[in-house]
C-alpha cells in the first residue's frame, strides 16, 4: 500500500481525500517512480472540478507533475536505471492516474531525466509552465531581435516565457499588477513592464513599440483580438491559451489583410514525439539555469486538498509544492 491523494469523483477541493491505495502496477514499458515533489496548476483544477470533461478512473489520484528517483524498471524498459532522478509532466490524463501519490507508474516514453545539480523541488515548479512556453514559442518561431509581448507576464506561464524569449534573444514587455511579481520579472530579464492596474495596457505598447509587436502572447482569461491586432505588427504572431469560456470578436479583415497568424493550444493534446522534443528544450533551459521556479509554500502531500484551496482562493507568488516526504 502507499499513500495518495485522490477523489472519487469531480468536485470541489474539499472532496479530496488523503488514505492508503493500493501499489501501482509495474508494466513492461513502465518505470515505478519515488515521488518528492509534486505541484498544483491550473490544469489539475480544471480535472479534479470537472471543467474538462474526460473519463477518470475511481478513486482518481489528483496531479499532473513530478520529480522523482526511478525505483524499479520494467522489463522492456531500456532508458532508465534505478536510482536516477526523473520527470514527468503528463500524467494524471487520458486514463493515467496522476502524481500525487508516494509513488506513480509511468510509461518510459512520457518519463525524462531530471539533468544533473537540479534542485528536483524547484524544477517541479516551472514543468509544466515549462512545457507551455517551449511549446508555444516553438510555434511562433521567436528569432532574435524580435518584440513578444506577454499579457499575465507575471505568472507561472508568463514568466517561463519571458525566461525562454529572452534566452532565444528577443526583447520581452510583460504586465504586472503587484510589485513583488514586478521585481520578479525585473530579476528575470523583462525589458519593460506595463502596470495593468494603473496604465492602458495597449496604449503603452503603442508608445513603447510603434511599429508593432512581432508576437503577441495572451496568457490571461480576458484575451481581446481587436485589441492584439492593433498592437500587431504586419504579420505577426498572436498566441492565445486561457479562457475556457471566454468569447471574443476579430476583425476578419484586418487579420487577413495584414498577415496574421493566430495559435492556440493545449499541452494535453501533445503527442508523444512532441512532448519528448519539447522535454529536451527544457532539460537545456534547467541544465543551463535559464529555467528556474519559486516557491511560494512548502506543504506536505496530505495538505493536497488545502493547496488547491490555496491555489483556487489566493493570489500566489511561487508555486505551491508538495513532497511525500514532508510532515505536517
């Protein structure tokens, strides 16, 4: 038996329970994982309340990310050893159970190693906002000397992005509405920072970049296409990936007549090539220090159902992360 934290059912942060399950099963191509740190994001949310409507095995165990030590290897299994450090940031979908656990089976192909010298409960924090930045701006294409913008720059997503771009030489605006996460974004290489509280966001950007935006990365729930499109240069890239519900209105003529190109995407939907390719990009930013995360609150796994109050109910500077490992 281990523990875990699981569910029965979708449903509110309170139904998640703390109790003893049953050891996972080691297939051929599998690797039995020991779990130290595991985080919360908005994607677990969205899963454990039911906002997406996929099938979960009962009970459930809640989590998508974690660094671990590889404890046991299927027989087939060719890529890892025990005693290795590891990753993962898939898990927890498509009828997988997730990370929340002392221990998790994952499939060899949607498990990485964890480069050598990193700290496994910071890298747990930039995993999965990580593998939306890679995998965002290999779409996009950033060269160098380019101008991204990132609305909700300051978040986890955001600030992975802004890391990466300024990695890949591009000139990086971001918004933030609390000075701590401005600073933050100073510290991380921001070329400027628009305070959304105090000033028009898209008037600024006029001033600050005349002649348009190169890519325009909306990260927040609130995304306007007219308003991106006027701050766009011709033939530039706008991202969008926040907004479940959210409706907005394009202008059909400007966006063809101009050249735009417009992405959106999920990570979920990756396929197994692309996750391992986008895996290799971020084990270089984490080898190389580009890619690095903050902690805003250490807790213990059976805390699991308070950190996603937390997350849901508080402004956090940081990630929250969790380790088995940790007593109350």
């Amino acid at each position: 038996m281990m523990k875990a934290a699981y569910i029965e059912q979708p449903g509110l942060a309170q139904q998640i329970r703390y109790g003893d399950l049953a050891m996972p099963i080691v297939g051929e191509r599998d690797v039995l994982v020991k779990v130290l740190a595991v985080t919360v994001n908005a994607v677990d949310t969205y899963i454990r309340s039911g906002q997406y409507q996929i099938q979960l095995p009962s009970p459930f165990i809640i989590g998508r990310d974690l660094t671990g030590v590889v404890v046991e290897v299927g027989p087939a299994v060719t890529r890892f050893q025990p005693g290795e450090h590891v990753w993962a940031n898939n898990q927890g979908y498509d009828g997988r159970q997730g990370t929340f656990a002392e221990c998790c089976s994952i499939d060899e192909q949607l498990l990485y190693h964890l480069p050598a010298g990193v700290d496994p409960y910071e890298a747990v924090t930039v995993l999965h906002s990580g593998l939306t930045a890679v995998s965002g701006l290999s779409r996009v294409g950033v060269q160098p000397g380019e101008t991204i913008f990132v609305n909700g720059g300051d978040g986890s997503i955001g600030s992975a992005v802004l890391m990466i771009a300024k990695a890949l030489g591009a000139k990086v605006i971001v918004t933030s509405g609390d000075e701590q996460k401005a600073h933050w974004c100073r510290e991380l290489g921001a070329d400027h920072i628009i305070n959304y509280k105090l000033q028009d966001i898209h008037q600024v950007l006029k001033e600050l970049v005349p002649e348009g935006l190169n890519i325009y990365w909306d990260a927040t729930k609130r995304f306007s296409a007219r308003k991106a499109l006027e701050v766009t240069a011709k033939r530039g890239r706008i991202v969008v990936m926040a907004g479940l519900n959210h409706e907005t209105v394009l202008p059909v003529g400007t966006f063809y007549s101009r050249g735009y190109t417009m992405y959106g995407f999920t990570v979920t939907d990756a396929s197994t090539a692309e996750l391992r390719r986008y895996a290799k990009q971020i084990n270089g930013w984490l080898a190389t220090g580009v890619l690095h995360g903050r902690i805003a609150e250490r807790l213990p796994l059976e805390q699991a159902a308070w950190a996603h109050q937390i997350y849901e109910t508080q402004n956090l500077f940081g990630k929250l992360v969790l380790s088995p490992e940790w007593k109350m």
